[in-house]
C-alpha cells in the first residue's frame, strides 16, 4: 500500500516508524547461527554410532508372477546404534526377524570423513554380526561386531523427558545412511492399546522405514529411546513416531548381554487398571489406579502380607496410575533386589517390602 502514497505522506509514515520506541522481547532471542553450529557439532559426534543395518534370510513373498506363499531370500534393512566400544549394538527386533546374515555397515569418524576431500563420501566398513539375543514383547535385540573402540553414545534417563524437549532421529530411511531429523517430543509413556505390553515415546522428529532400530537422542547426545514404528496413512512418515524409552532399553540390553535372553522381575502378583466402572462395580473409593486381581500362593508378595482386591499406591516410593506401569516396574527392578509397596486395604494405608524380587519366564 505504500507504493501508493505521495511521497510526502510516505516520509512522515517513515519518520513516525523510526520514532516509535522498540518492543522489549519479553523471552532472549535464539542466536540461529549457534543453534545450527551446534546441530552441526552433535551431528558429527553422534552419527559414527549409527550403523546401517542389512539382514538377510528366507521369507514369504507374493511378488507379481510367482504364487502367494513362495518362499524366497529376503533381505532387509534398518538401522542401529552402537552402545558399547567393544562392538555391542542395540536395534530393533523385527529388523533382523529371521535373519540367517546380519550385516552391519558402519559410518566414517569425523576423522575419517575429514581426509575425504570430496562431499560425497565413501562409506565406512561392512562387518558381520553376531545376534547375542532378543525380546519380542519389547521389540529390541542386541548384536555383536568384532574389534574394539568403535564409538558409542551413552544411553540417557528417557524418564526425566516431557513434551516439548528437543530430539533428534538418526538412521538409515528408505536406506538411505546417515539421516538426521529433527522434533519434539510430543508425549511421554504412550501406550498404543489399553494394557498394551510396552510404552513409547511420541515424537515428531521424521521417521520412516529403515529408520527402525535407530536412536533418538538429546541435544547432549544420549539415547532417549530407540525408534520404533510410525502411525500412518501413506506409509511414510505424517509426524507420528514412536521409540522405544531409554530406561526399557538400558534394562533389556543389560539382561540379554549377560543372560542371552530377557528375564523379567516379578512379585507374583497379576495388577489390573481400576477404571470408573470397575470401581462402581467393587465399590472402590478410587476411580484411578492399580489394585490387585491375583496374588499367586507362596510367590513374594503373598509372603510379604499382601492380599487380592489391595489397591497399590506407590512402588519404590513412585505414583502409580494404571497396571501396566506396575508391571513395567517391577520387571525392570533387579532380579534379587527389594521392592517398597505402599497399598490400600480397606481404609487403612499400609507399606510392605517385598523380597526378593525373582523372575518370570524366558524369551
């Protein structure tokens, strides 16, 4: 519209602007530039952690012009990160699922990629992995390469996150190796299903397929959890993922390394979610929470003092909202160690130490 003032008229507009006093920010300004060096930086330190991940086996095909149900050589593809310098690797499950040959590319040190003078890089070495075990309820699994100092990222605290905090996706979408993406954390603890074996974290940092198995990572950083699935239409990523929570993996990593296997923590006992009309229906004072549906005869909780129909508080000192965060809980706890229930019984508000904590079945 200025375009269309006489010039008199567009240099009082302009005099009046440059009188008028400036707004005072009422948060800092973000300095872009030192954001995006520093992007840059964690970028270079997280990504030679990130390996590509190539599983190859037998599988079911219905390709156009062979019939359903053949079977053929299958290869997959996926991503991981690498937790330990002695070679250990955390990925998804289903990424190696009747794998027969893992592959594991690895991705050049800033150090390496530095005596590469052109912007195409080469990429790092292909090595053979080991698959020193897995858990389906959880969807993890645990590799092995062979050498040493290979660099690692520290798994990190996923329980202190909550929306809003700044994350990072690194892996291999669609195959293609050394992707970073950028978002928030959109929720913490979802769960997909009601009494779902697992919770996730909610982000909306780019995930697609090939990224599975990948870390999430903090602008320090230290996984927060391992990608997982999406939720969407078209197949590609509308800002929906999930990874698994880095306090789940670092419990179930620690297991399969020394076990081969997951073993889960129990007090047996079987939790149940109180909902509204569960409550109306046992005439409970609480309309939210955990109470317990089964104790089974002679398990530690039953030594302990516990009874059916207790109405669970806090373990270990920790607010409890539904069942599957009890059982999440107990199974992570150290098989052997001690845990403090705090319960309801009637109007009374009692405390026992169940101990030992042993453990359930195998997988």
């Amino acid at each position: 519209m200025l375009k269309h003032l006489p010039l008199a008229g567009l240099i009082a507009v302009l005099s009046l602007a440059t009188s008028l006093p400036a707004q005072t920010p009422s948060e800092p300004v973000v300095d872009l530039g030192r954001l995006s060096a520093s992007i840059e930086d964690l970028t270079r330190r997280v990504n030679p952690a990130v390996v590509e991940i190539v599983a190859t086996g037998y599988g079911v095909v219905d390709q156009e012009g062979r019939r359903a149900g053949l079977l053929a050589r299958k290869v997959s593809g996926g991503s991981g990160v690498i937790v330990d310098p002695a070679g250990y690797i955390v990925t998804n499950a289903h990424v190696i699922e009747g794998a027969e040959d893992i592959r594991v590319g690895l991705t050049l040190t800033a150090a390496e990629a530095a005596r590469q003078a052109s912007v195409l890089k080469t990429g790092g070495a292909m090595l053979d992995a080991t698959l020193v075990g897995q858990d389906e309820e959880t969807d993890l699994a645990v590799l092995k390469i062979e050498g040493e100092n290979f660099t690692a990222l520290p798994l990190g605290d996923s329980e202190t996150l909550s929306p809003g905090r700044i994350v990072f996706a690194f892996g291999s979408p669609l195959g293609l190796e050394n992707s970073v993406s950028m978002g928030v954390i959109s929720a913490v603890a979802r769960q997909l299903k009601p009494d779902a074996p697992m919770i996730y974290i909610q982000t909306d940092a780019a995930i697609n397929p090939g990224n599975s198995g990948g870390p999430l990572v903090d602008l320090g950083g230290n996984i927060v959890g391992i990608n997982t699935m999406i939720y969407s239409q078209s197949g590609g990523n509308e800002g929906i993922g999930f990874a698994a929570p880095s306090h789940i993996v670092r419990t179930v990593y620690e297991r399969i390394r020394s076990d081969g296997r997951m073993r889960r923590a129990t007090i047996g006992v079987r939790s149940q979610t109180i909902t509204p009309d569960l409550a109306a229906g046992l005439g409970l004072a609480m309309e939210r929470g955990v109470i317990l549906a089964d104790v089974y005869p002679r398990g530690p909780a039953a030594v302990a003092g516990l009874l059916v129909g207790d109405i669970i508080l806090s373990l270990d000192g920790k607010p409890l909202e539904n069942g599957r965060q009890f059982d999440v809980n107990i199974y992570l706890k150290e098989i052997g160690g001690t845990a403090e229930v705090e319960y309801l019984r009637g109007g009374d508000r009692k405390r026992d130490r169940v101990d030992p904590v042993s453990y359930t079945h195998l997988t």
